[in-house]
C-alpha cells in the first residue's frame, strides 16, 4: 500500500515528465557597453564572481567600446565587476548587478571619461556620474 507522501510524489514526477521543458520562459539576455572617452588606451578586465566567468584582459582603443552579453543565473544573484587603468589612474567596481540585487539597468551603457565613469540605459547617453578614478 503506497503512503499518502509516495503516492502524491509520484503524481508530481508524472507530471513533470509530461510538462514540455520549454514552457519555462528563458531568462532575458543583459549587456554591459563600455566605451572608452579616453585620449588613449584603456586597459579593462571583467568578471562575474558568483558566476565565475572570467572576461580576460581587454584593450579598449580611444574612441572604441567593449560589449559583453550574458544570462543572469537562476538565482538571480549575478554580479559583474571590472577593473579599469588608464596610466596610473585606476578603479574597481561593480558594472552590472542582477535583479536579485535590484540592478540599476538591465543593459548598462558605461562612458569612461577622464574625471570618472558615468552610467545611463543602453540607448541613453549616460551623464550619471558613478564613480571617480582613484590615484
């Protein structure tokens, strides 16, 4: 004689079998766009920590932009972070946070100028300064 416990367990895995595995929506791809106002060549690497993803070192030409897309893990807890030089000026922050940790954009355009680095919406001209460049 099945318990009560087994008996609903097993209607549940049927269940599971029997819903099709794309009726979950996918999560939406985030960007983060960094685009280099320097008069010269900015070094840039990124990471996600708790993804553990490693972007590797970027040369970012005056003029030019880095782009890295991604999908937020399930948790929603996704964090990139990038370390920016630029001679003896440098900085290390967090450029993109999930919704987990209620993320200022969900496609962070990054203008890196040289009094700091000011954020904005993808498809917006970013004028919110975030953060100076330390010494």
């Amino acid at each position: 004689m099945a318990t009560p416990f087994r008996s609903w367990a097993l209607l549940m895995l049927a269940v599971a079998m029997v819903i099709p595995q794309d009726v979950v929506a996918p999560q939406p791809k985030m960007s983060v766009r960094l685009l280099n106002h320097l008069p010269g060549k900015l070094t840039v690497h990124c990471k996600a920590s708790v993804d553990k993803v490693d972007l590797g070192e970027q040369f970012v030409e005056a003029g030019k932009d880095y782009y890295f897309s991604f999908y937020v893990n399930n948790w929603g807890t996704s964090v990139y972070w990038c370390k920016f030089k630029f001679g003896s000026m440098w900085n290390s922050f967090d450029v993109w946070t999930g919704p987990g940790f209620s993320g200022p954009c969900q496609h962070c355009f990054w203008a890196v100028e040289m009094d700091g680095f000011y954020r904005a919406e993808e498809g917006r001209e970013p004028t919110s300064f975030q953060k100076p460049w330390l010494h």
